[in-house]
C-alpha cells in the first residue's frame, strides 16, 4: 500500500505530485528543486548554493519517511547547464562519502523555475 510523504520543511509540491511516496519498503522522492522551504521561493543563485538547498530538502523528506541518506539507492541528477557538473558534484558527494548511491546525471533544455539543478531520489529499506 502506498503512503504519502508530506513535511513543511521541505517546499510543497509546484505541480501536481507529491513530495515523496513510500512503498513496501521504497521511497521515492519527486525532484527536489532549489526552493526554500519557510519562503517557499528559490533564493540560492549559484550552482553550490541551490545544490546545498536540495540536499536540504532532500534530507528533510528522508527525515520525515524515516529513512537516512545512507539508504539512498539511486538519484537521477538534472542539470540546467553541464558546466555545472562539477561544483553540483563537490556538494552532491558530502552526504554520500561512502558507497554513494547509482546515479544518472543529465544537462536539460531547462528546469523548472528556471533553477540549475534538480535530484530525484529513490531510497530503500
Ligand atoms: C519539480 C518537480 N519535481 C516537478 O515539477 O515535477
């Protein structure tokens, strides 16, 4: 059966999805933008800053389901410019030090909001 994951110290939603959903043991995370949970805007301007902001909203999704950064699986890594690669990647690797999740990373056509990167999140149990 599957549960929804909502907490206020991650953004809501901007479309319609939701924040995370868990199943048998899965958690899935939709793409975490840059957004400010309290403000509910996206204040970070460089590519560090709106990676730090993501992982933020990242940890508070695991936090809210139960899970732990450690038990994440795979992330799916969006990035509006691929110049950004590699500082997005120097943020990305502080919360996964050791046996880092499988990972995909792609430049788009463009993300939204206009933000510079987006991660989605696949955690398991
Ligand atoms: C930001 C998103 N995850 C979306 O629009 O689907």
């Amino acid at each position: 059966m599957k549960k929804i994951i909502n907490t206020e110290n991650a953004p809501a939603a901007i479309g319609p999805y939701s924040q995370a959903v868990e199943v048998n043991g899965m958690l899935y995370i939709s793409g975490q933008v840059p957004i400010n949970p309290s403000t509910g805007k996206v204040e970070a301007e460089d590519i560090t800053a709106q990676t730090e902001q993501v992982m933020r909203n990242i940890d508070a999704i695991l936090t809210q389901a139960g899970y732990s950064f450690s038990d994440v699986i795979k992330s799916t890594c969006l990035l509006a410019d691929m110049d950004d690669f590699k500082a997005m990647n120097e943020v990305y690797g502080r919360y996964y030090k050791e046996n880092p999740p499988a990972r995909a990373a792609f430049a788009v056509k463009a993300l939204p909001l206009g933000v510079k990167v987006e991660i989605e999140t696949i955690a398991a149990k």
